[in-house]
C-alpha cells in the first residue's frame, strides 16, 4: 500500500507563517532583513505585541529623535495589527495631519505588499492616505492631527506619535493645553470599551502629554480616586544612565548600531546644550528655572592696550586683535511711551576669528519710549558696529525705520518664538564655552542676575538682546574682509532696497 507525504511549507511560507505571528519578525521580514538591531526596538516591539492582543491598554514610550519609533509604532505596527484583526480600527495621531496621512499611506501600502503574510486585503472603494479600510471588515486605519475633529471613526487602538512638532510649541501654555483637551475631549472618545492608547513621543517639558498624564495618574492615587488602566511607561535615555532599564552600563548609548553611538551623543550634546538635550535624549524635561544659564557656564576675557592703535582681548589663552573682530549690536526697546518702567538695552558684541562671542558692553537704562532713537545713535557712534540687530515690533519697528532713514545699518529681526525657545542658542553657546563676559564690567553684576533667574526673574530684557546673538551667530556667513565697523558711506549699500522709507532686508552678512 502506497502512502503519501503531506506537501511540506515552502521557506517563504514558514517565513510569512512567522512574520504572521510575530512583530519582530514581521519588522525583519517587511524590509527584507535589512532592519537594524537594537535592544530598545526589540522591546519595542514585544510591548507593541501585547498591546495588540490586548495585554497592555495603556503605554507611554518616550525615546530620542531619530531611534526608530516611529517606523515601528505608527507606520508598521498599524498594518500588522489590521492585518491579523481585520475588524480593528485604529487611530494614528500626530502634530501634523499631514505627518499623520503619510503614516497611514505607508501603514496601507506595507500590508498591500504582504498578501502572504496576511489575507485581509485594503478596499479599493476606502483607501485614501487619510482613511482606508478592509475589504469586507468594519476595521481600518484614520490619520488624524492633533488638535482637529475625528468624525465617525472609532479606535480599537489610539497612537499618539510626538502631539508637539518643535520646542517653540512645547514651551506654548496655550499648545499644551490644546493638546490636552484634544486628547480629552476628542480622541479619548473615541476610544471602544476595550480600547488602548500608545503615547510615543519624545519629551521637550515637563507639562507635556505625557507629564499631564503622569501627574493626573499620581494625583488620582494619592486621592484614592484612581479608576481604570494603569499607564505603563517605558522610556529609553539616548545615553544609559543607573539602573538602566535595558542593562547597558552606564554611559552606554541607546543605538550605536545605527550610527547614534557616545561620541555622536557627545557632538549633539555640545551643539544643543544640557536642557534640551535632557529634555529631548535623556527624556528628562526641567523646569525652566535656574537651569538654562548656570554660572558654572560663564567665563570672561580681558582688554589689553600697548598703544592707541594696538588694543588686544584676552580670550583664555588666546589673543586678539580688536581689529580683527567683529562687531555688532543688539537692542530690547522699552515698550512704553507713558511710563519709565521699562529698560531700553544695546548690547555689544564681538566675535573673534575663532567663533567666540565677547559680550563687550551692557548698555541699560529706564527711559521713556520716545527718547530711545538718540541712546541707540549713541551706542552706535561710540562702537562703530557692521549693524544694530532690532526685534522688529511696536517701538522697535519705529525705530527700524527712522535709523534707516538716516542711513543706519539696522537689522530688523521678526519674532516668532517665545522666549525660552529663542534662549536655548545662546545657552547652548555658553554650555560649549563659546561664550565670555568682560572681566570687572560695570554692569555685570546685574547682568549675570538676570540670566540666572531667567525665565521666572522680575526682568528679561538682557536676555533678550543676547538670545537675539545666538540665534544670529548661527546664521552668519563670514565674509572675506574683516568684519569690523565701516565707513559711514558705506553703510547703506549694505542693504538690497534703495526705498529708506520702509525697513529692508539686510544682505551683507546673514
């Protein structure tokens, strides 16, 4: 008697069988085994599994820019899940619906690329980028923005990925806020009874979504109110500091596979500066108090003088011509007419050949708004600086265009950030020693108060006018000539307009 063999798997059906039942290898198998390892992915990816099945209702991952979790959690795990449970609806939210659409575009288009690892098929009557659904199934996924409307749509699973696009609306109350009765009021309710939610994102401030979240939790427990899921958070620190949650020795990056090893960490630290590197790689956000400016940061330079014509700065153990310097001004008008409660500040500048900024001199007075024009003629005759950098608003914006009429070289600068967000530059500076005060200057008591109270001090004006150079020594592009002070009759061919009635754009070195 004749038997016969049942026909055994192919490798490729093996392959898709276990690509089926396992998200980390789906993740290996969807990109062709081109995935790049890493420990914080693998538990990533287990924790996406158990959200899955139902295992975790509630997680927070918090993990650094550019490590890999949005690939996973909203742009794969979405298609994974739909395609295992076709009768699913998820939800994918994000800053931007546009981000949000390009999530779901990928998601669709990754489970139409894989019909032997699943038989659930996308409709061809519901497959736009912004909602599309299974063929014979209620399931599917939406896009969404964070802060718009979610219209008949429901949410077997909520993704939440990075609801703040940049520290300008981190650092926003009225953002924040929005972002929290978007989350209350729109997309938890559309949640089903058996729901879950994933918060992944990385952390800019410490009453962020996630820290509402965690404080409301805290709260509700130490009131003994606390009803429903329990958020489970895991979060992963760009460098591994104790007790890390991975096991990686302390000091030891989160990626290095990838290219995101220490002394890349170490270049990015530097670049940024410890608060917004804590904040947005080591997902501990501070309260902006005492911890942007730190007088461990402030070093200083002295003057040298052997005769009139050879003046020199001392910066460390290095020595500079004056000549040899740039110059260049900033200035935070007073903003009322009326009253005198105001400072109106100029503060001068140089930069040496070498990149450093020299805070040269603090010019800071109460004065009435009217009288300001002639204090800045002052400032500006005695120092002969390349331009006078001015926020261009109410008195400001006044004074931009009489000093332009008068043939002045004034750089108006348009203020979009708050100002947390514009000191970070500059504080950044001063972390990476780039940044001195001059040594016995009559003002820099004064001076070096205000930046360590600031953002919670009486006065910010100081600040203001040094936020305003760091965020222009990073846009200044060196010219071949030195720097320095020029010739009054060639100050005005520094500007591209000829109209001196309207404030124009300033072409010469940014």
């Amino acid at each position: 008697m004749k038997t016969s063999l049942a026909r055994l798997p192919t490798l490729d059906e093996v392959r898709q069988a276990r690509a089926y039942a396992d998200f980390s290898y789906f993740m290996d198998y969807d990109s062709e085994y081109r995935d790049r390892p890493g420990k914080h992915l693998d538990v990533l990816d287990e924790t996406l599994m158990k959200v899955s099945t139902g295992e975790l209702k509630r997680v927070i991952v918090t993990m650094p820019p550019r490590h890999g979790k949005s690939e996973r959690v909203s742009k794969k795990f979405p298609a994974w899940h739909v395609g295992r449970n076709p009768g699913d609806e998820i939800i994918v939210a994000s800053y931007s619906i546009d981000l949000s659409r390009g999530f779901s575009r990928i998601s669709r288009d990754t489970l139409t690329s894989n019909p032997g690892v699943f038989d659930a098929v996308v409709d061809p009557n519901n497959k736009s980028s912004e909602s599309w659904g299974i063929e014979g199934y209620r399931g599917g996924v939406t896009a969404a923005g964070v802060g718009g409307s979610i219209t008949g749509k429901g949410a077997r699973i909520a993704i939440i990925d990075d609801p703040v696009k940049n520290a300008e609306e981190a650092n926003s109350e009225v953002m924040r806020e929005k972002v929290w009765d978007w989350y209350t009021s729109t997309l938890y309710t559309r949640l089903t009874p058996d729901g879950r939610i994933v918060v992944v994102m990385t952390r800019w401030h410490e009453d962020d979504l996630v820290g509402r979240l965690l404080k409301k939790e805290a709260d509700e427990i130490r009131e003994g109110i606390h009803v429903g899921e329990r958020w489970t958070v895991i979060n992963f620190p760009a460098i591994a500091e104790a007790n890390d949650f991975l096991g990686r020795t302390e000091g030891e990056a989160l990626w290095p596979e990838y290219g995101f090893d220490v002394r890349r960490m170490d270049q990015i630290k530097s670049d940024v500066g410890s608060y917004v590197f804590n904040a947005l790689y080591q997902q501990r956000p501070s309260a902006a108090g005492g911890t942007i400016f730190q007088r461990k940061n402030f070093k200083y330079f002295q003057e040298e003088t052997k005769f009139v014509s050879m003046q020199y700065l001392l910066v460390g153990e290095k020595r500079y011509e004056k000549s040899r310097c740039k110059i260049f001004q900033t200035v935070d008008t007073a903003n009322s007419e009326k009253t005198i409660n105001d400072y109106f500040v100029v503060t001068t500048f140089y930069v040496t050949p070498d990149n450093d900024i020299l805070i040269y001199d603090v010019y800071r007075t109460h004065i009435i708004g009217p009288d300001q024009k002639p204090l800045m003629k002052e400032q500006n005759y005695r120092y002969r600086p390349s331009f006078q950098a001015i926020e261009d608003k109410t008195f400001g914006t006044n004074l931009i265009q009489e000093m332009t009429r008068e043939g002045m070289t004034v750089l108006p600068i348009k203020v979009d950030k708050d100002k947390v967000t514009r000191s970070l530059p500059i504080a950044a500076r001063y972390e990476a020693g780039k940044v001195y005060h001059r040594e016995g200057a009559p003002w820099l008591t004064d001076f070096e108060d205000e930046l360590l109270s600031f953002p919670r001090g009486k006065n910010d004006d100081q600040v203001d006018t040094i936020s305003i150079a760091g965020e222009l020594v990073h846009t200044i592009v060196y010219n071949d000539e030195p720097w320095t002070a020029m010739p009054d009759d060639r100050r005005q061919g520094r500007f591209d307009d000829d109209d001196d009635d309207e404030p124009q754009q300033y072409s010469g070195i940014l």
